[in-house]
C-alpha cells in the first residue's frame, strides 16, 4: 500500500523552507502477479488501501489494554487476507487469536526453538509440501500414526502445527491467498491415539484452527482410516461450521494413490 506524506525540511544555514512528498510504503512482501490477481478478486484486496487498513488495525490494537499483539505489516496482512479484507472480521480474529493462547496456552506451548518440535517433524508427522501449482493452496500431510501416544500427544502435535502456521503466515504467500489442503494420513493410528482425543481437546482444536487461525483451510481428507474412526470424525465434524463440515472428506484409499 502507498500513501503520500508532506514534510517541511529546514536547513541550518538556510531559511529557505523545502517541501518534499515522502512515499510511505507498508512493509509487506510484494505478491506475484497471479496471487496478487488472486488477491483482488477472491481478497477483495487493494493495495491503495492496504496502509490504511492496516494502520486501522494498529490503532485498533493499542486501544484494546487486554491485547498484547504483535502489530508488524507481514502479521497483521494475514489476518487482511484471511478475513477477506472485513476490518471487523479481522479484529474478531485477531482478538480470539490471542484469547485462544491465554486459555488453551498448551495448544502453543512448543516453540521452534524446542528439542520436541524437531523430533516430531524428523517422527514425519506433519509434512508441508514445499512446492505449489501455480496459485494453489498449500498441501499438508499429517500421518498421526508416526508418533508414539506413550511419548507425545496430540496437543503436542497441534503445538507443532500452530508453530508452522505461524510460519506459513509470515512466509508463505500461497498459504495466506490461497490458503491450505490438509490430508490426514491414519494408517497406524491405534486405540491410544483415540484415547488422548478428549471431547475438551476437540473443541479447543477447532477453535484454534477453525475460528482463531487466519489460515484459511479449503478442504481435509482423511485416508486409511481404521475401525472406530467414525466416532472421533463425527464428534469432531459436529463442532465444525457448516463451510469446514463441508470441505471434509473421508476415504479408505491409500496415501499413495492420492500424492
């Protein structure tokens, strides 16, 4: 986003008054053409506008004593983006974002810096695609059946995940216009998995992912999934919005038919 400034520039030895137009530019990575054209039309983005909204939300934010929110423009053209450009929508998020890692704080517990985030990652738990077509949404492939429920749980995992969520907002250009696939591999996955899927862990899982996350998901599939599933995939269905319930997909197909 660009706006135009006028300053008044006085010089030591000179009374001459000198006025300049300084550009002030939002400090946000500049996007393809494709995923910029994307961005107009499916964002309702306008990059003549950009630095308004996004000091709105600065604004916005010093306002709210309850909030302490990072406020840099990479960031907050996330929660833009992801809320279709709606300035209240986005406050909504931003809000409940940081509401959600008071209340669930072990949904966000493991940083990067964390010896378990790499061990998980190395299990190949969670595998983000490296590569898109074209403007895409970025594909993540999560096999719960490689991590050990003696060891780790899936609030561990769900760590890891908002960790590269994270990530993904302040570095992946696909991800925050075109947002994510996520296909949910369950070969392996065994009763003790199922057992650390608690009814307050579902609801804290979609809360963070569904309605705190300016991570826009476009569809899930489950694959090999065993005897029982449907109980865990039912209740968990049955918190979702009536837009995400609909992008779920459930299959017995082998992973490597569909990759």
């Amino acid at each position: 986003g660009i706006s135009s400034i006028t300053e008044s520039v006085g010089y030591k030895h000179n009374t001459v008054i000198k006025t300049v137009n300084i550009i002030v530019m939002a400090a946000v990575r500049e996007l393809s053409p494709e995923l910029a054209e994307k961005a107009r039309v499916e964002l309702n983005e306008d990059p003549k506008r950009l630095k308004d909204d996004l000091q709105h939300l600065k604004d916005w934010i010093a306002k709210q004593p309850h909030l302490r929110a990072r406020t840099d423009d990479q960031w907050l053209v996330a929660f833009l983006r992801g809320c279709k450009f709606s300035l209240e929508r986005a406050k909504e998020k931003i809000d409940l974002y940081y509401s959600c890692r008071t209340n669930a704080p072990e949904f966000y517990r493991i940083k990067h810096t964390d010896p378990k985030f790499n061990e998980i990652l190395e299990l190949g738990t969670m595998l983000i695609l490296p590569k898109t077509i074209g403007t895409d949404p970025v594909v993540n492939i999560v096999s719960p059946g490689t991590y050990d429920p003696d060891k780790y749980s899936i609030v561990d995992i769900v760590s890891v995940g908002n960790v590269l969520i994270k990530i993904m907002m302040m570095e992946n250009d696909n991800a925050v216009v075109s947002g994510g696939q996520a296909i949910l591999n369950l070969e392996g996955v065994t009763f003790n998995h199922f057992l650390q899927m608690t009814p307050s862990v579902m609801k804290k899982m979609v809360v963070t992912s569904q309605d705190a996350q300016p991570f826009r998901m476009k569809g899930t599939h489950y694959l090999n999934t065993p005897p029982g599933f449907e109980t865990v995939f039912n209740a968990m269905k049955a918190l979702m919005n009536k837009k995400k319930s609909k992008s779920v997909v459930c299959s017995q197909s082998k992973l490597r038919r569909n990759v």
